[in-house]
C-alpha cells in the first residue's frame, strides 16, 4: 500500500527553533513540507539546512515583502491540495470563501492557517485542515498538522508540541 505523508505548519513567527523541531522528527518519514506563511525568513533558514527535502510555502499577511503567493495548488499522492494563509480568503469569519476556491479548483484537500487555532474536517468530499500555529497558538499548545494519503484514502490529524 503506497503511503505519503505530508506535515503541515503554519504561523511560525518567527520561531525558527519549533520548525527546526519539527523537520528534525519528521525528516525520515515525511515526503513534503508544508507553510501556510507568516514564517517565511524562518523558513529560508529551514530550507537552506533541509535543502534535500522538498517545502512548499505561500505567504501570510505578516511575511512583508515577499514575492510568493498567497496560495497554491499542488498534486501529491494522487490528490489536489488548495493550500492558502488564509486571510485573503476571510478564514477568522467563515470558510466559505476558501472552500469556494478549494472546489473550484477541483481540490481534494483546504489547508489553511491564519486563525492560530488547529481543526480538521471533512465537507462534501473535501477535507480540511487547520494546523494552529507553531509559534503562536490561540488555544493549547504549538500544534502542526499530518496528512497521510494511502490506496485506503486520506488520514490527517493535528499534533500538539
């Protein structure tokens, strides 16, 4: 059975040590990175000393001057993730806007960040994740997020730090 597993971080703020923690457990068993922005000078450092690991990144409405943007859309494992900060979209109101361009885009997984605080569900053949934030969490600890795509299906869950 073909596993993936992607980890999924967000809102950093600038914590370059929590990231570190992160790659470091997750070095040998992830196959993709994930930022949903408002880390990303943390994350040049974190792509520079994982250079052999693949990291994806958009930016967040705190990562000034930046030329990446503000979403994405990736293929992984067989399926399409729509991944944004989130606040172009208005997550800290509603979803709706997100999910909207999620399944526009034909998106089998919305991950998004922005709100500081983790959740995952699942809508309409479309799951959707939150990872909190591993620098500044709203509620609980420092958190990121594990997405695993198997011929079984999709698995993702939040892990507090």
């Amino acid at each position: 059975m073909v596993k993936m597993r992607a980890v999924v971080f967000s809102d950093s703020h600038g914590n370059y040590d929590v990231l570190e923690k992160i790659m470091e457990h997750h070095k040998d068993n992830a196959d993709i990175f994930i930022h949903l922005g408002d880390g990303e000078r943390e994350l040049e450092l974190i792509q520079y000393v994982y250079n052999d690991k693949k990291i994806c990144f958009v930016s967040g409405n705190c990562d000034w001057g930046t030329d990446k943007p503000d979403y994405d859309i990736i293929k992984f494992g067989g399926k399409t993730i729509f991944f944004t900060h989130g606040a172009r979209f208005g997550v800290k109101g509603d979803l709706n806007i997100a999910k909207l361009f999620a399944r526009k885009n034909e998106a089998d997984i919305l991950l998004f960040g922005h709100t500081h605080i983790a959740m995952t569900d699942y809508e309409d053949g479309l799951y959707i994740m939150n990872p909190g934030s591993c620098g500044r969490p709203r509620s609980g600890g420092p958190s990121y997020g594990i997405i695993d795509i198997t011929e079984a299906g999709i698995a993702m869950h939040t892990v507090e730090i």
